[in-house]
C-alpha cells in the first residue's frame, strides 16, 4: 500500500519527482534528530496531533478548504 502510494504520484509525471526525492528525506531525518530532544517532544508533538486532527475534522466535514 504505501509503495503504491509514492509510486503512483511519481509515475504520472515526472513533475512530481522532485517532491518526493529532494525535500522529503532530509525533512524527515531533521524531524527524527530534533525529536531526540524532550524540549522539541513537549512542542512538536501536541502540534502535530493538533493538526492533525484539525485537517481530519475539516476532510470528515465534507468542506472544500483542504483543495
């Protein structure tokens, strides 16, 4: 399931590439070293969740905001 959900994007155009390559490893490894930190936890996390939440509130809601 998730080979087929990097891979699609990517293989509709080759446009897409670069989001998936360039951007996304290097802002994942700086999110796993700043987490080794329990100040960046105590900030970051309760973030996260929150908007998380908020973007599956407004998806669940049926609004247009997110397109």
């Amino acid at each position: 399931m998730l080979a087929a959900a990097i891979l699609m994007p990517l293989g509709s155009a080759l446009n897409g590439m670069p989001r998936f390559v360039l951007w996304q490893p290097p802002f994942l490894l700086a999110v796993a070293l700043l987490m080794r930190h329990r100040v960046a936890r105590l900030v970051l996390l309760p973030l996260w969740w929150g908007g998380s939440i908020a973007i599956e509130a407004i998806w669940l809601s049926g609004n247009d905001a997110l397109i």
